[in-house]
C-alpha cells in the first residue's frame, strides 16, 4: 500500500520533524506516516504523507487545537 494522501499542518520555528515525530509517537501511536527527510527551517508548514483517508481525519482530529 502507498501513502496516497496528504495532510499540511502549520508549524514553525526549528526541528519541525522531531518534534512532529514526538507528538506523533505520544498521540498517534501505530498510525503510518511517511515524513519528508528534511523541512526548511523558514518553512511554516510541514506536509505529510499518510496511507487512508481515515487516518487522514484522525490525525486532522488530534491535532484540532494543538501547536506543535
């Protein structure tokens, strides 16, 4: 199966991916997720890549008031 969907959050600032990784591995245990290797620090957002549409609205739902 291939990560056929994507989903953008806001987040900025240094270190997107270990601190995305981190909250992921907290509050989104076992879900497949597929990170770029690397994200511009003047980025503002970080795109992600994921295998459902369902995870696609799960992780949209967890992530509903959280600031990374």
């Amino acid at each position: 199966m291939t990560f056929r969907y994507t989903f953008t959050l806001p987040i900025s600032g240094a270190n997107k991916l270990p601190r995305f990784k981190d909250w992921a591995g907290e509050h989104a245990p076992g879900m497949d997720i597929n990170l770029p290797l690397q994200v511009p620090a003047k980025s503002e957002t970080l795109t992600i890549r994921l295998k459902s549409i369902e995870d696609r609205q799960t992780l949209a739902s967890k992530l509903a008031g959280v600031s990374l």
